[in-house]
C-alpha cells in the first residue's frame, strides 16, 4: 500500500479574464478614472452627439437645470445600460457585425468564395412527333 500522496497537477485557467470585455486603459496619453469598453464609449459619443442634434425638439420643453442634468445623464445611463447587454448570446458589436454581415451576403449564399449563380434553366419542350399508320 502506498503511503504517498497522489501526484498534484498545476494548471492555470484564463477563462474568466475572457468574460470581461476589453476595456480602455488610456485614451491619448490620459487615464480615464472608470473602465470603460469601446461600445459604451461609441454610446456615450452617439447619445451626446443625437441630443445636441435635437436639444431645440426637446430642450425648449424641460427648464434648464433638468435639461442639462438629462443632456448629461442620459447618455451615461445607456452607456451603463450597453455595458452587459447581449444579443444571441454575443455582444452588441459582434452581434451588429453579424447582421451587416448578414444583409451583405448574396441571398443564394456563396460557393468557394464567389456568389451563387443557378445553373441556366433549360427548355425541356420535346419535339413532337407524330407517327401516322399506314393503311396500303
């Protein structure tokens, strides 16, 4: 009987870092003081620039104070909102590729790289023949 402790196996699992989208670190030399991954900053810009594109829709609406908090707030919540939302089980980014992707390719599908193309259609019309008995 063996007295020995059965033999450990070290390995490492890198798993979980892929779990987490990747963030950016620093933006121009400057170190933002939160993480933030690339579709929550594209959301933050997005939002901005859509809101100052209608502020006179809506801005005229609301008094100044609550329009400069929305105007500011607004586009931080649905950065906050985009950071863990998934599509199919993908990302938004991967998921909108998908469908470019999708909409892009030719409807027949494709075959070796190049588009499908059906094969000519044929006339099958046979020629008629007819065949008279004769009576000598």
């Amino acid at each position: 009987m063996r007295d020995a402790a059965p033999e450990q196996i070290m390995c490492a699992t890198y798993t979980h870092a892929r779990r987490h989208p990747i963030v950016l670190g620093k933006i121009a030399g400057w170190t933002p003081p939160f993480q933030i991954s690339i579709p929550q900053l594209g959301v933050i810009v997005g939002a901005f620039l859509f809101e100052m594109a209608t502020w006179r829709l809506w801005g005229a609406l609301l008094p100044q104070t609550p329009a400069i908090v929305v105007a500011i707030a607004l586009p931080w919540l649905l950065a906050w909102a985009v950071r863990r939302a998934r599509l199919e089980g993908r990302s938004l980014v991967r998921a909108a590729l998908g469908y470019a992707v999708l909409l892009s390719s030719p409807p027949s599908g494709r075959v070796g790289g190049r588009p499908h193309v059906d094969a000519r259609r044929s006339d099958l019309r046979g020629a008629c023949v007819r065949i008279v008995a004769d009576d000598r």
